[in-house]
C-alpha cells in the first residue's frame, strides 16, 4: 500500500511488487519470493531518498494552472479577451509566486509582479528578456483589469496567454 501510494499503481516498483505477490494454484501466497520483494522496497526506498519521486504538491499546482489557461484559451475562443488576458494575468502572478517559494524565499505581505518579477531575475531564475516579456503581459492585465478596453486587443491576449503556458511549463517542472 505504501508503494502504490507513494509511487502510483503504473510505477515499475508497485507492478513489480504485484507480479511477485500472485498467489499460486492452491491460493497460498508464496512467501520465497521475500528476498525479492525486500529488493524492490529497498530500490523503492533509494529513490525516494534520492529525490527521485515527483512532487505531488506541485504536480497538482500545476494541473491547476493548466485548467487555468485553458480557461482563458476558452474565453478568448469565444470573443471575451478581456477576461481572458485578467485570467492570463492571475496565472502569471501565480506562477510568480511559486517560483518565490520554490527559491526557498518567504513571500512578502503585499507582492506585485513588478516586485516579484525584479528580484526572481535578479537572482537569476531567469534573464532580462524574460523579465521584460513579463511586465509587457503584466501590463495588458492591469489593462484589462482597470478599465483600458482599447489598449488591450485580442492579438495581445493570445500572444499572453500562449506565452504564459509556456513560461509555467518551462520554470515549475
């Protein structure tokens, strides 16, 4: 059980584990299989020392971020790109602040994207284009968040948003 849960039912360790675990004709486990089931806990145990397991936590922040931009995607195939890019601007935002976290820094009381974005590429999480693409899409959300309709146009948004995906992609894995 603990190796389903840790490892997941489609791990080498947890198929492993059932093949051996089969019970035979009479219905009697065969237990002389003890050494080689040790040796797959025992491999098990050396990759989650290793650091080897995916991180659950951030698997499902990112499937959420996912469902996020694909929301947007949504609203912007639908003619609404001005919720879109608010949309796109939260996951940015988002994205952001765990790369924060993922540095191992605690997040400040009141964070920005400008506050954020300045400091993660100063400590070199990624270079000054990345960081000036950035505020260019910070710029389109706090357009379409404070009322600037004509300043934010459909092109825009989807290069945002298409952009976006890919940076979150790129930087939470």
């Amino acid at each position: 059980n603990l190796i389903r849960r840790a490892f997941g039912v489609d791990s080498d360790h947890y198929q492993e584990l059932q093949r051996l675990s089969e019970r035979d004709a009479n219905g009697a486990a065969e237990f002389t299989k003890f050494s080689a089931c040790l040796g797959i806990v025992e491999a098990a145990k050396h990759d989650f020392d290793a650091g080897l397991l995916f991180d659950m936590k951030a698997l499902i922040a990112a499937e959420l971020l996912g469902d996020f931009i694909d929301q947007a995607e949504t609203l912007l195939a639908a003619n609404y790109h001005v919720p879109a890019a608010s949309l796109a601007g939260a996951v940015l935002e988002d994205t952001l602040r765990k790369l924060w976290l993922k540095n191992g820094w605690s997040l400040p009381e009141k964070s920005s994207i400008n506050l954020l974005n300045t400091e993660l590429a100063k400590a070199g999480t990624y270079n000054k284009l990345t960081q000036k693409q950035i505020m260019v899409h910070a710029d389109v959300r706090n357009n379409a968040d404070h009322g600037h309709y004509d300043l934010v146009t459909p092109t825009d948004v989807k290069d945002m948003v298409d952009w976006i995906r890919r940076f979150a992609e790129e930087h939470l894995r």
